[in-house]
C-alpha cells in the first residue's frame, strides 16, 4: 500500500493551491473534480517537476455514490490516504427565496453530503492505521448566517459544527481533524456563484498568501484555522457586537445580496 493525499477540487483556486503545496512537500498526490483536462496536465507538471506520484480522479461529487466511487477508486490501486483534503465547494449569490430547487441539491450534496461520506470513509481508514490529517475548507462565512450567502453559510457552518465534534471525537487515535475557515480568496468561485466580486467590501486574499498562511496557522494545531490577522480580527471582532449585528457586517462585507 502507498499513501497518498486526497485533495478534492483540486482542478483551481484554493483546491490546486494546496495541491502545489503538497507537491512541494512530497506527497504523492489524488486530486479529485470533474475538469479531466486541467487535472491531467496538472498531473503531468507535477510528475515531472516534483517526481511524486499523482493519480487523477475525474468525479462529480454532486452525484449520488460520488463519495464510494473515490473511496473504491483508491482501494482498487492500493492507495491510503494520510492526508484528506475537503476542498470541493459551490456556492450562489442572491436571496434565498429566488434560488432554485436543483441549486439547492447541489450546494446541500456537494459541501455536505459528499463531504461528510468522504470524511466517514477515509478518517475511519485513518483510525485503524492510527496516522492521518483532515482538512476541511470551510468559511468565516460559515460562523454565523450571510445575508445574500444564506444557504452557502449554512453548509459552511455544517463543515464546522462536524469538524468540531469529530476533532475532540478522534483525540488519542492518531488522527487530527482542521477546520480551515478564509475569508474572501480571489479565486473563480464568484464568478461560477452570481457573486459580483467587485461588491465585496473587504479586501481580497489571494491562493498563495492563503495556503501560506494557512501552513503557518496549522502549527498552532487549533482545530479551526483562521489564516490571515484580517480573518482573526473579524471573529475577534464579533465579540463586540450583538448577534443580529454580525450576521448583518457579514451581509455588508460579502455584497452578495441582489438589490
Ligand atoms: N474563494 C473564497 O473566497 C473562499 C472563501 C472561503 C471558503 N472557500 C471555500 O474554498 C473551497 C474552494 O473554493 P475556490 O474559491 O477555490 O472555488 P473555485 O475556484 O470555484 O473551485 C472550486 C473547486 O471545486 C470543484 N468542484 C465544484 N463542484 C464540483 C463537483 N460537483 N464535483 C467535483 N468537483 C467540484 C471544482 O472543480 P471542477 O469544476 O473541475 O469540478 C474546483 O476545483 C470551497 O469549498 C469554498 O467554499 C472559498
């Protein structure tokens, strides 16, 4: 058995930052979305330039199996994950009222559903063999609702609410669980989502300061992971306003709301 890192979303934005990161790390590499060409050639670049191994896993995670389906393509070549990468996510801008039924599918199987098997599946494996990491990419989004990301929020609160429990579940096997929780990250996901970018009223992250931040903030092993000091100044922030408060700053910040 060889063991690799399984990064899901690994075909842009912050999911192919980590994959690069990994890279230069040594991981031999499973990189899993739907985008068959950039996961190929990415494949290629990094077996040629990093001499690890990397497998591609072209898979739908808003199909129902999506999560058995990547479980059995790593079993079937004798592949264990150490390191899980929960990065795959969609999101959509507007009011929750206007949103469609299928969209609704989509966010709820692809950031939770498919998420939370992918987790029961390989963190189990890492239980047994007593060694592992899991990662899941979350949101500041997902600490408290998002006017205009409502549903986004949600599903971003899920990722941690799991992550929390799990964390304190797997003390003394071994196993660490992280909740990355970024803020706003230039990336394409605002364009996929109906988020004009240009409302957004904090300033941009880019993936390099994101994953090397994040590196940084995984070495003081708090289970949720704040990157930059301006994510840590937000929740820091959110002592000092009321509820309703936050959740209507976090409304303002992300723009997302259609006037
Ligand atoms: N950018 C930000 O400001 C920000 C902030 C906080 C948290 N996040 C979180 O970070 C993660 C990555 O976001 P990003 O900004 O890098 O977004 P992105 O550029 O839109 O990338 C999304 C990734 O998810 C994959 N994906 C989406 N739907 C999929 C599906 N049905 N099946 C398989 N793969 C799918 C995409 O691959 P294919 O299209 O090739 O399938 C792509 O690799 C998400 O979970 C997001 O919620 C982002």
């Amino acid at each position: 058995m060889s063991s690799f890192t399984l990064i899901t979303g690994a075909s842009m934005g912050i999911g192919e930052a980590f994959v690069h990161e990994f890279a230069v790390q040594g991981h031999n590499l499973v990189l899993v979305a739907r985008s068959v060409d950039k996961l190929q050639l990415l494949a290629e670049e990094l077996r040629r330039e990093r001499g690890i191994q990397v497998e591609v896993c072209v898979m739908d995670l808003n199909e129902n199996g999506a999560a058995e389906s990547v479980y059995a393509f790593c079993c079937k070549r004798n592949i264990h994950i150490d390191v899980l990468v929960n990065c795959a996510g969609v999101s959509w801008a507007g009011s929750f009222v206007d949103i469609g039924l299928q969209k609704i599918e989509e966010l709820v199987m692809v950031n939770m559903m498919t998420t939370a098997k992918l987790v029961r599946l390989f963190v189990a494996d890492m239980v047994v063999r007593k060694k592992g990491t899991l990662l899941n990419i979350a949101s500041l989004g997902g600490l408290q609702g998002v006017p205009g990301l409502g549903l986004y929020s949600a599903t971003k609160a899920f990722m941690i609410t799991l992550t929390e429990a799990l964390a304190i579940e797997l003390q003394g096997t071994g196993v660490r669980a992280f909740v990355v929780c970024p803020g706003f990250i230039a990336t394409t996901i605002f364009e996929h989502s109906g988020h004009n970018i240009k409302s957004i009223r904090l300033p941009l992250s880019t993936t390099e300061v994101f994953i090397k931040e994040t590196i940084k903030a995984l070495r003081k092993k708090q289970v949720r992971v704040f990157p930059t000091l301006l994510d840590r100044c937000l929740v820091i922030s959110h002592r000092f306003f009321s509820r309703k408060m936050v959740v209507r700053l976090a409304g303002f910040f992300a723009g997302a709301e259609k006037k």
